[in-house]
C-alpha cells in the first residue's frame, strides 16, 4: 500500500472514530433520550395530557364519586403550605382547568404566587397522578360556558358565597343565598370574582401500586412553556 493510500485511508478511520465519538457524547448529554424503554401498559403513550385523560376516564368508571377530585396545593405569603379539595375540570391539550373564587384564600394565593401543585389519587385503580407548574386565570367564553353548565342551585350558591371569609353562624350564609335568589333570579350570569384557573404543567408524575411496594414512577419534565418532555422511571 503507497503512503498517500495509507494516509487517506488514517484520515479517514480517524473521522469515523471522531462521528462515534460525538454520537456518544449527544446520547449520554440529551435530557431527552429515551431511558423508559420498559414503559407500557398503562403507561405507553407519548403525550402525558392524553396518558391523564385515559386514566381519568378509567377512573369515573370504578370510583364511588368524583373521580376528578383534586387536592390542591398553594402556599401563602411567608411560604406555608395550603392544601385542599377541588374538582378537576378540564384536561386541555397542554394544560388541567379547575374553577373557584378568585376573592378566596386560595384564589388569592394563587394570583400572588402564580404556581400550585395537585395530587389525584383513584383507590380503585391503585393509581395517582402528581403535576407542579405555572398558574394562569380561565375566563372569558370558556369560564362562561362552564358556569352556565352548573345548576342552578349552584350558581346562585357561587355568586353568594363570600369564600373563606368568617361567619357567625349558617344563618348568614343563607340569608346571603336567599339575598343573592332575589336579586339575580335562579340562572345567575358568572361573577367576575369568580372564573377558572389553568395549571401548565412543567411535572408530570405516574404512579402506580407495585407488588412489595415496589411502585412504578413516571416522570415526565419541561422548561416552561416547552413542548418537548424527558421522561424518567423514578425509585418508589
């Protein structure tokens, strides 16, 4: 073999060793690989909203009631936690909708801090669903719509209820219902002090029971405001 054929064929070794060097650096680097490769069954799929809907309609299916009952995280202005019942709305393509009253302790909580955490938890199919992330108000047609559907009893309920401000006694609350049927009638337009709130998510978590408590954990991660997700199998 001359010296030039030899030297070409150097080169050439040499720049497919620097390729597979390079492809192995942007394996171990990308926060996106795929290290879940044993994720199936109930947790194939590859859009977590679409994962979140299918184990909700599972869910209303085998729980007693309210299968889209929430426990909602806030925390208050020095940093201590709140936590409590909501009901779970709405699963958006990129995002999970509940409703309340903006004037309530964790409305207000919610304005001021602009993030909030929610666990969902099914007894019946040993499952839970965890999601951390950014907080913005629901209103407009969409909160309107949602209103409208309530019943009636409900609606004058929301536009008289005072949320998380002190009574003396249920009388007063009552008598804000009797004042609020007079007034408005029994099909209520949406108070402005009351709407919706939307989580964008930048966590995910899929849990399901595991024999000798050895769970399976999803993790499903973003930037905020990213449509792209690592995903990663958590130790239980």
């Amino acid at each position: 073999m001359n010296r030039s054929r030899k030297a070409d064929l150097q080169e050439k070794g040499l720049k497919y060793v620097q390729l597979l060097v390079f492809a192995c650096i942007k394996v171990i680097l990308n926060p996106n690989r795929d290290r879940t490769m044993d994720r199936s069954g109930k947790f194939a799929g590859e859009n977590p909203f679409e994962l979140a809907r299918d184990w909700m309609d599972q869910a209303k299916e085998l729980e007693l009631n309210d299968a889209n009952a929430i426990a909602l995280a806030t925390v208050d202005n020095t940093g201590l936690p709140n936590v409590r019942m909501v009901l779970l709305k709405e699963i958006e393509s990129d995002a999970f909708v509940f409703y309340t009253n903006y004037e309530s302790k964790k409305g207000r909580e919610l304005i001021a801090s602009g993030q909030a955490a929610f666990v969902i938890h099914w007894k019946s199919l040993r499952r839970q669903i965890r999601v951390r992330g950014s907080v913005e108000k629901a209103e407009g047609k969409q909160a309107d719509i949602y209103f409208d559907s309530r019943s009636p009893q409900s609606r004058v309920g929301a536009v008289a209820s005072r949320q998380s401000q002190v009574i003396e006694d249920r009388s007063v609350l009552e008598n804000w219902y009797e004042q609020a049927l007079n007034e408005n009638g029994t099909t209520p337009k949406r108070p402005s002090f009351w709407g919706g709130f939307r989580i964008n998510p930048v966590e995910i978590e899929f849990w399901a029971d595991g024999e000798a408590r050895l769970h399976d954990r999803f993790r499903w991660t973003r930037t905020q405001n990213e449509n792209e997700w690592s995903i990663d199998r958590l130790s239980p």
